[in-house]
C-alpha cells in the first residue's frame, strides 16, 4: 500500500512538472531556451539570426537573407539593431530589381521597406541612404508607367495609353521620363481623336522641355494639329 502511494506520488510530481513545463511556468530563462533551441536547428537567438542573414547577404541569396531578417524582426522588435535589419530587407528586394519589363514586386517591396524605415527609423544611420534608393525606386516605377503606356499607344489603344502616361506625370512628375511621357501624351490624344488636348499638351511640353530632343516632333505634330505653320 505505501508502495502504491509513492508511485502515485511521483506519477502527480511528473505530470505536474510537465504541465509547468508545457505552460511556460517552469524551466530555464529565454535566453537558455534560445541557445538550446538554435542548438535543435530552431534560430531564435538574436546574435545568431542577425549573423545568419548578413552571411547569406554577403553570399547574395538575397530571398533567403531577407527571410532570416524578417525573422528577426518578428522575434526582437526593440532591438537596438532592428533599424539596421529594416534597412537590410529593402537592401535584400532592391539588390533583386531588374529592367521594368520584368518581375515589378521587387521595387514595390523594396519601396515598402525602405518607407517603413524612415516612418519606425527616422533618425536611423541609413535613412539618407534609403531616400537616395526611394528615388531610384521611384524613377524606375514611372520608367514602367511609360514603358506600358508606349505598348498601348503602338498598339492603338489610346485611352489605356493615356491613363499611363497622365500616371507619370501625376505621381512621378520630377522623373526624367516625365519629359517623354508628355510628349507621347499628345501624341496619345492626337491618336485618340481628342486635337485639344493633344495641342494643349504638346504646348505644354514645348514650353516645359524647350531643349528636349523631341521638340521638332512636337512642334510639326501641334502645326498639324493647329492648321498653322510651325511655330519654330
């Protein structure tokens, strides 16, 4: 009988050992968890993670870089590092862009990253650096609107055409390819069957860009238009 209720006794001890265990409650501190887990493969350690993604950055696997960095994140969002890894992940999608007839996702999560970044981290050692790339980001962003918009207009279809170029030069209006985007505007408008808008646009341009290689085209397109001889 004294047997059984020691059995008994260390069966109740087990069990609630493990729920504890199970709840949290009992066990070592985070920071041992951490090792003994990074230790099973499951990387929770700070130091580790943070060196783990700069290796994979510097190898240029730049998905699997950008993972371990949002990982961290997740796990230690006060880090005194976290403005640095923030900067890293918009570094990781900018690294991956490629000419805008390709994948877009790539600049516009490099754009959200490199935002985030200046909104969480205004003061961060890399802000004036990620304001340089959010212009570049941007540049690149109006080159799609006009690459599209140009597609459209060879293939006649005008008002698609125009949607993207008035993009350009409603969001992106201090791009350089601002500049072409209301020249083909025009030209947009003069196919679609729309001659004021066309002139108003092509008078525009002469006026906005008086040195721009297009400035002949313009001018004979707006002497077409306008029933006059060029201005020129």
């Amino acid at each position: 009988m004294e047997n059984m209720k020691k059995t008994q006794m260390i069966l109740m001890s087990v069990m609630a050992a493990g729920l504890l265990l199970a709840s949290g409650c009992a066990g070592p501190s985070a920071s041992v968890q951490d090792e003994e887990k990074e230790g099973l493969g499951y990387t929770f350690n700070a130091k580790a993670l943070l060196q783990k993604g700069d290796k994979l950055f510097e190898e240029k696997q730049y998905i699997e870089a950008g993972q371990e960095y949002r990982n961290f994140l997740d796990l230690h969002p006060a880090h005194e590092s976290a403005s640095y890894v923030q900067y890293r992940i918009g570094l990781c999608f900018f690294n991956q862009i490629q000419t805008v007839d390709r994948d877009m996702d790539p600049l516009y999560k490099s754009l959200e990253a490199f935002q985030t970044l200046l909104a969480v981290y205004p003061g961060a050692p890399n802000a004036a650096d990620a304001e340089a790339k959010i212009g570049i980001i941007r540049n690149k962003l109006a080159e799609r609107e006009f690459y599209v918009g140009r597609f459209y207009l060879h293939k006649k279809a005008y008002p698609a055409a125009i949607e993207r170029f008035n993009t350009v030069l409603r969001e992106y209006p201090d791009a350089p390819v601002a500049e072409k985007s209301l020249y083909h505007l025009g030209l947009a408008y003069e196919g679609f069957g729309e001659p004021h808008q066309a002139v108003e646009s092509l008078k525009n341009f002469l006026d906005r860009y008086p040195g721009s290689p297009y400035r002949m085209d313009a001018a004979e397109v707006l002497s077409h238009l306008k029933g006059t001889e060029s201005p020129l």
